[in-house]
C-alpha cells in the first residue's frame, strides 16, 4: 500500500521494474537515475554481479514535488530477471503499489517473457496481492532492434488483461519517462482520492496519457516534469 506520514507530510510509493532477465529493468533505473536532477533523487544502489546481471535488486529513491502539502516520494526497484533468484523478486515484491513488466520485444524472448508473468502472478497470489488490484503497466522494450513483433502480436501474447502498454528503447531512453508518469499516474490517482480525498490539481500532461500509449520513438523525450504539485 502506498504510504502516507501525516506528521511528516510524505506520501511514498514503490513502483518494481519485474520482468525477464536481460529485458533492460536496470537500464531504465540507469537512464532515469541520469537524467533528473540530482536534488529530485537519491543514489543509484545497483548489486549486480561482474557481467552486470542484477543479483538482488536495483533501487533509486526520486522526489518529484507535492501532493497537497505532501512530499511525493518515489522508490523504484528492479528485481534479478534471471529464473533461479525467485527468492529475491518475491522479497522485492512485499509492499508494491505499482508494477513495470519490461518484455522484451524480441520473437525468441516470447517463452522467458510468459514465464516471468507467470512468475509474477504467482508470486503476488503469495503475498495475497490481487493482480486486478494492482497498477501495472507493460512495457515493450528494445524497440530499435530489428525484428521485434509487433506491438499488436505481444500483446496477443502477453496482455490478456488488457493492462496499458508503452514502447521503449531503454538504451536511448525513449520511452522510459512515458512509462514511469504512466505508472505514477495509474498507482497516485485512485489512492489519493480514496484515502485521502485530496483530489490531484495539476498532473503536468500525466493525464495526457492514453491507455494504450505506444508512444512515438522519434519523440525524444528531455528532462521529465514529474511534478504533480
Ligand atoms: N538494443 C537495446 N538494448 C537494450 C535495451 N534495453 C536494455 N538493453 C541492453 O540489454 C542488456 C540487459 O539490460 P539490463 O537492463 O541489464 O537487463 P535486466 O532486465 O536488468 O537484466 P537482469 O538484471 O539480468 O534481470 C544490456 O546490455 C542493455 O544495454 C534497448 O531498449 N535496446
Ligand atoms: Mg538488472
């Protein structure tokens, strides 16, 4: 659940990058944690081993302004992609408010894309989470590789539920601010209404996301306005 300290005015959520191994989670904590600037976020803390697979988790703290009077405060996680370090991912899990599932777009990725969903179906039954409860969105990464599918044959694939989906280029950084306002949106909206009827004033275009925001790649996206004072 999102978190709100009424004494010290914060509101935090944890947003985890989960998906395969190798599908680019840790190069869009990398590309975020270069382009905000340095007093809107913490350190990057990457355990990763020597060929930079991510052995527990990536974390970046951002700060991105205030919500009626309370400071909005973000913690992005990665999870280790590969299969054997279920034990992690479930670890990182505990306490999410919003999910990035970053496929990868490659046709031969298709088999470790659908084992890692199912992956993170089952390991949010575990905890109890109800998957239709929960923000995510899909993120379709490595789109300037050639030969990715189409994005209308990954979602027949991988998004039977219909969650919103965005394109990404994570090297370049293309797409990945699209889909981070997109997670804050999905995960700050319904939480602040319910919980504590202070309705979000100004969302700096958030809103101007559409569901299904295959965003154009040609589009290169600058320092993000995350503010959502
Ligand atoms: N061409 C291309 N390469 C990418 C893209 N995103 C990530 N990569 C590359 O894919 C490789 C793996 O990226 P990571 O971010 O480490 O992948 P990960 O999902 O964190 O992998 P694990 O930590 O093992 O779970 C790296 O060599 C990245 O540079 C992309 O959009 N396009
Ligand atoms: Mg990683």
């Amino acid at each position: 659940m999102v978190s709100i300290n009424y004494s010290s005015r914060e509101v935090c959520c944890k947003i985890v990058y989960y998906g395969p191994g190798l599908s680019g989670k840790t190069t869009n904590l990398q590309y975020v944690h270069s382009k905000v600037p340095g007093n809107t976020r913490g350190e990057l803390i990457s355990l990763a081993t020597e060929a930079d697979r991510t052995l527990y988790f990536d974390f970046l703290p951002i700060n991105i302004g205030t919500i009626n009077g309370f400071a909005a405060k973000f913690q992005l996680y990665t999870v280790p992609g590969q299969v054997y370090y279920n034990a992690t991912r479930k670890l990182v899990l505990r306490g999410v408010d919003g999910i990035v599932f970053v496929a990868d777009s490659q046709p031969d990725k298709m088999d470790e894309n659908i084992e890692s969903l199912v992956n993170l179906e089952e390991n949010l039954v575990e905890y109890g989470y109800d998957v239709n409860d929960l923000p995510v969105v899909i993120q379709y990464n490595k789109r300037d590789l050639p030969g990715v599918m189409p994005v209308q044959d990954l979602n027949a694939r991988l998004n039977r539920r219909g969650w919103p989906t965005f394109e990404s280029s994570a090297t370049v950084g293309n797409g990945v601010f699209g889909t981070l306002k997109l997670i804050i949106k999905l995960e700050s909206k319904p939480t602040f209404e319910l919980n504590i009827s202070l309705p979000i004033k100004n969302t700096n275009n958030i809103d101007n996301i559409p569901k299904t925001a295959e965003n154009n790649l040609n589009t290169n996206e600058s320092v993000p306005k995350l503010s959502i004072t």
